[in-house]
C-alpha cells in the first residue's frame, strides 16, 4: 500500500489506516477475539497506522492493540492514540499533571515505554490557543513519554490554530464526501506548515458505506442510536451532523457516480485520500471482512468527473448546514 510522511512525526503511514473506536465501545459490542483478528486482517492488508483513544471503551481498545502488537513484535506499526476526554471538558484539566496520568495510563495500556503520536481529543476551544498547553506537550517529548504531539478537532478554526504552534505534528479532522469545508484552508495550511492530515469518520458514520435505509436500526449503546441529536457529545461525530434521512438520499446519488470496480465505502475512502494534504484515511471496521476492504480502497483510482459529482452533492445537500457550522 502506498504510504506518506505523517507531518512532522517523520514516520512513513498507510493512505489507509484503521480507526478503533469500534474496537472499544459506542458501536455496540465487540469480541475481543474479533478484535485481533480486524487487527491482523489490517496489517495484512497492509495497514501500518492505528488510531485509537484512552476513552474507547475505557481503554478496551488500547488495550486490544497492546495484546496485538505484544503477540507480534517487529511490526513496523505507528499507535496515534488521544487523551482530555476522561474528565469534565473544561480548559483548566488540561494541565502537565494531568496529562502525565493520562500518557502513563495509555502506555500501560498500549505495553510501550513511549507514545508513538498522542492527540488532544477534541478539547475546549480555548485550549488551542493555549501555550501553556503546548509546552506541557513539549515536556513530554523532553521526558521521552511520547515522541509526538497533534490535535484532533471538531471544527476547522480549531485546526487552523493549533497549525499555527510549531510543535503540533499532525490533525485528525473529519473530512468525507460530506464534510469538504477543510479542503477550503486546512488542508493547504497543514501543507504548508508540514503538519499531518488524519482524516476520521471518513464514511460518515457508516452511512457512506450504503447499507444503510429508513428501517436501519443500531443498538441501544451504539452511537448513532443515542447521539444523533448529540445528546452525548459533538453532533457532527455522527453521521457528520448531517440528517440521516437526507444522507440516505444523498448517497443515493453517490452510489450513482461510484467507479465500476469499487464499493461505495472504498469509493469513499478513496477520493478522500486522493485530497491534496491528506496523509491517511481512518475508516473502522466492525469484521474482517470490512477490514480488508477498506484497505484496498487504497488502490481504488478517482477521476475528475467523480471528484466533481462529488463537489456537487454536497453543494446541493448539505453546504447550507454544514459549511457554517464545522
């Protein structure tokens, strides 16, 4: 698989990672035994780039990588994992103190002396523009507990300020044939800043895989159950924010402009990683299966004619709502 230098991280990633929230929880129940072998599936596939997070089943899927890499040593696997979201979300909890409790939780859980990349996870506002927060980051680098330090964000202001730091490696954003508005700055902005794109809920929650219809149903701890009205946490983590029926109708179109050759999921994926600034592409997967073909999205190929069809369902369904909000 075709890899790209993860901003300043300087490691070498897949364009097609593997997202693990699915691993831990908030997508239903997972068998930890089908947990490695999505793992496995991935790495075969030839995925190199994990992204997880300490909240994530409290720490189940963490915890699933560490047991993965531990039964497999001498992968050459890069671990992003994120931290801020085990306390109330206020600016003044992100603190050197805290942090240390946090990376030393998730390095127990991964089974590694030093974090790979370690994440903001979608905290306050105001902690972006913070430089006591940086440098609390920068420390961490100094003690060796982590090697590198990015941001993962809600909105695209947020990521344009946290580019702005000089030691901000990388920043995960939501970015899909639903969500364009960080292809207008952040995208040449990271470029130019040499800072690397991760781009998550690249199938909108699943909705881009089109399998989804009106009779649907998910379960009861399954995100796009309880969050849909973002109830839980930031609307636009599931299904991008955007009405579920009006996504249905919207990939109805899509499905209509899919290459012959790829599913509507691995059509998704790829045009996301064929975006100018995109280092990889996070999509989760619930089977082996699914695994396998999110990875060969990868060799899918994205024409013009596909990239403007694209443009043009999102202009028509969702620029009005989504542009002004993320």
């Amino acid at each position: 698989m075709e890899q790209r230098i993860l901003g300043k991280t300087g490691r070498n990633v897949s364009i097609v990672g593997l997202g693990t929230w699915q691993l831990g929880a908030d997508w239903g129940n997972v068998d930890p035994a089908q947990a490695q072998a999505i793992l496995a599936a991935s790495v075969e596939a030839g995925v190199n780039f994990f992204d997880t997070a300490d909240v994530y089943g409290d720490g189940k899927s963490e915890q699933a990588i560490g047991k993965f890499l531990a039964d497999n040593p001498g992968l050459d696997i890069t671990v992003a994992t994120k931290m801020g979201r085990r306390v109330d979300q206020k600016p003044e909890h992100y603190t050197l103190a805290n942090f240390r409790q946090w990376v030393d939780r998730s390095r127990k859980n991964l089974g590694t002396d030093t974090l790979d990349l370690v994440q903001l996870h979608c905290p306050p506002t105001p902690v972006y523009s913070n430089a006591e927060v940086y440098d609390a980051l920068d420390t961490l680098v100094s003690e060796g507990a982590i090697r590198n330090y990015g941001v993962s964000v809600e909105r695209t202001d947020e990521a344009l300020e946290a580019i702005r730091h000089e030691g901000t490696a990388s920043v995960q954003i939501i970015l899909n044939a639903f969500r364009l508005k960080p292809l207008d700055e952040v995208l040449p902005a990271a470029k130019a800043a040499n800072v690397g794109i991760i781009a998550r809920v690249p199938l909108a929650s699943g909705l881009l895989s089109g399998k989804y219809t009106k009779e649907t149903s998910f379960a009861e701890n399954d995100h796009r159950n309880y969050n849909r009205n973002g109830d839980s946490f930031d609307v636009g983590e599931t299904f991008s924010g955007v009405d579920y029926e009006l996504g249905l109708k919207a990939v109805a179109e899509f499905q209509q402009i899919v290459p012959a050759g790829a599913s509507t999921a691995q059509a998704a994926i790829a045009w996301i990683a064929a975006q100018d600034g995109v280092t990889t592409v996070i999509p989760g997967a619930r089977n082996v299966e699914q695994a396998a073909a999110n990875a060969a999205a990868a060799s899918a190929s994205v024409s013009e004619d596909f990239d403007g069809g694209v443009r043009w369902i999102y202009d028509h369904y969702f620029r009005d709502a989504i542009h002004p909000r993320w």
